[in-house]
C-alpha cells in the first residue's frame, strides 16, 4: 500500500471521528490513524461509544506490532488517565510507536497530560496538524469542557414570513417531512433536547430521535427536557411516556432566575453535570428569547418553509432587542435546501462588552 502524509492521515483521522458523533458523550468524538515507520496506514479505529475503546486503542488492535516505530495520528490528545478505559498514552508507549501527531490538545483537566507523558517516555510528539477542523468536528464537546455548560443549538421551524404558529396556535407540520427527518436525524446528535412548557402544553411533542416513516425509535435517544418553572407538564403529556428519559425541570428542583422562572444558567449547568455536552433546544419562541437574551445559543438552525402566514406568533419572542442597535448578528455558515424547505445554519456574533 503507498504511504499517506501526516496532514492525508488526520484528515481520515478526522472523518473517522466524525461518526461516534451522538453516541459518545459525555466524551469526546476521537479519531486515530496509525501510520508504520514507511508512512503507511496499519490501523484506524474512532470512539464510537462512551465506554467503549478510545480510537487509539482500536487503530492499535488492527496494527499490532506493525505500530512499532510508527506515528499515531489522533485528532485529540491521547488520554492520561484510568477511567472505564486505560490510558492511551501507556498503550501508545508500550506499542512502541515512536511519534504521535495531536491535532487538538485535550483541555479536560481530567484526562489531559498525555502528551507529557509521551514526551517523558521518549516518543515525539507534535501538535497542531488540521486544528480547526479538528476542533470543528467536536466543537460541542470541546466548547462544553472549557466553560462547563452544554453547547446549545436552537432549532426552529418558521414560514418565510417568520412565523412559527399560525393565528389559531397551530403549528405541526409548518415544514416538509423532508425537514422533519432531518430535524429528527438532529436530535440524534445530542444528549438533550429541550422545550419550554408552552410548547408541551400547545403541541404535546415527543421529543424523541425516531424514524418518522414506520415511527421506530432511534438506539439512543437524547434526555428529554421540559422547562416547566411550576410543574403545569400534565401527567399523561407524550414527554412521560416512558420512550425516553424525561426531565421536568422545575424552579424548585433547578433555582429560579429574577422572575420566578426557571434559572436558565442553573439548568445548564445542571445538564452539564448530568453529562449532557450538546443540546438542542427545540422551542418555543418565549424560551427560545430567554436563551437568546442570555447569550446562551451557541448555533441556529433554522427550517424556512415557503409558506406565509400573514399572523400568528414569531419564532423569536422577547429576546432582549428593542431597537435596531441591539439586533442579534448572525453569521450564516451554511444554507442547504430540505426538500422544499431551506435550512439555514447560523452562528450568533459575540457581543461586545
Ligand atoms: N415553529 C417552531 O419551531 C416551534 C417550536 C416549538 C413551539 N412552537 C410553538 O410555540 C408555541 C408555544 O410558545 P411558548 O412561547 O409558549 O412556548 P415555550 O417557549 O416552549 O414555553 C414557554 C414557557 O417556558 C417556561 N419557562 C420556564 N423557564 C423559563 C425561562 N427562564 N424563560 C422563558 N420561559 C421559561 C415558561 O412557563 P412557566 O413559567 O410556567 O414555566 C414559559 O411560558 C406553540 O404554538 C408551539 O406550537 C413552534
């Protein structure tokens, strides 16, 4: 087989990572590709679930003494530390390979080191390779690790009129089904997903990751969340059914903010704890405003149907703008047509100050 580059090898390493995405929180999506001492590829392996084997390990079992000499190419710093797994660092040591090449330092004060204890053991280490699309590839993890609350995307479904209700409060089906498997192929992503209780109480969503053509339920599903300051989730609301994990977060289980309602830093700090290292808030507009008001969206999705509705509530209620000034700046990183609907995906600007 011919050799690859280093740079050749983490892009594989990172597309390689790329598919634990969903299954393995609350760690990271980790890709590796081993290298022997003529540059060619002896193994590859990713973490495809938490508790399962590390990338590093997996590349290690297929190259077996084909690794000694070699360099590992891995898209996060190996691990240091003993948890449901051993440490790379020491599998790596022992396998003999000789240069191990990091594209993202591992910023969990955990599981971090590993690098210095591959230097202290002899083996050459460089950092830096495909960085950014490293770091792209578990930006939820890695933005959730360095300032201990999930990452938060806001999903939403609106006409082109911006409206995501009609006058009468309905809502289901605003978008194709096209968009909704794709909604549902979202929530398969993340460990959470979130609605308000006016949603709960207006449209009785399930929540769950499913297969909307025969309804069979995705393997894992993300922890079901309702943000329900006073309890109102009736008892027999689909979000108690029993699919899925569900949390009722109350302000008297969570902490209530300045009006009474639940304390939104609270919860996510909360989630955080629970393991919860992506989340997908999935509505309504007053939630939604009370997220976006407190910088606490880190991406938007949002499904534009070509519809128009002329009244009826906004996807966007009370997000803290009243005046032009104070408008929130988006940068839109991508836009994709779902069926007939677009899907336009966008990052929230840092504000100043
Ligand atoms: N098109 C879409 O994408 C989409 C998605 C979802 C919903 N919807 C539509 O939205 C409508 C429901 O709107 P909604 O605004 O009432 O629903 P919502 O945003 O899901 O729920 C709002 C409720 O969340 C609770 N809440 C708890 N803590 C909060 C906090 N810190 N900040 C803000 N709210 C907090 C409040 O009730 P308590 O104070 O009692 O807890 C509040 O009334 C429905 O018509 C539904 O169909 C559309």
């Amino acid at each position: 087989m011919a050799s690859v580059s280093v740079d050749e090898a983490m892009r594989r390493a990172i597309e390689l990572a790329g598919r634990g995405l969903g299954a393995t929180s609350p760690n990271p999506v980790v890709g590796c590709v081993l290298l022997d001492a003529d540059g060619e590829v002896v193994g590859e392996g990713f973490h495809a679930y938490a508790g399962g084997p590390h990338a590093e390990i997996v590349a290690l079992a297929q190259a077996g003494t084909r690794a000694r000499g070699g360099t590992a190419v891995v898209t996060l710093e190996p691990c240091d530390h003993t948890g449901r797994t051993g440490p790379c660092s020491h599998a790596l040591i022992a396998a003999g390979v000789s240069r191990v090449v990091i594209a993202v330092p591992d910023p969990n004060p955990v599981a971090s080191g590993g690098a210095a204890t591959l230097r202290a053991a002899g083996v050459q280490v460089a950092l830096g390779v495909r960085t950014q699309e490293a770091e792209a590839g578990n930006v939820a993890w890695l933005t959730s690790m360095r300032r201990g609350w999930p990452y938060v995307i806001w999903k939403y479904a609106a006409t082109l009129d911006g409206r995501s209700a009609a006058a009468d409060g309905t809502s289901m089906w605003i978008t194709s089904e096209a968009a909704r498997i794709d909604v549902h192929a979202l929530r398969g992503t993340v460990d959470a997903v979130l609605a308000g209780v006016g949603t709960v109480l207006t449209d009785d969503p399930r929540l769950t990751a499913r297969n909307l053509r025969d309804g069979t339920l995705a393997i894992r599903q993300p922890l079901r969340v309702v943000v329900d300051s006073s309890g109102r989730t009736p008892a027999d609301a689909r979000v108690r059914d029993g699919a899925a994990r569900t949390w009722i977060a109350t302000a008297a289980e969570v902490g209530a903010g300045p009006d009474g309602r639940v304390d939104l830093a609270a919860l996510l700090a909360e989630l955080h704890h629970r393991g919860v290292r992506a989340a997908l808030l999935e509505g309504g507009p007053t939630l939604a405003g009370a997220f976006l008001a407190a910088g606490m969206v880190d991406r938007i999705v949002g499904y534009v149907a070509p519809k128009l509705l002329g009244a009826g509530p906004a996807a966007l209620l009370g997000a803290g703008v009243s005046t032009i000034a104070d408008a929130i700046d988006l940068e839109i990183t991508d836009v994709t047509r779902v069926g007939p609907d677009l899907r336009i995906t966008a990052l929230p600007r840092k504000r100043e100050g």
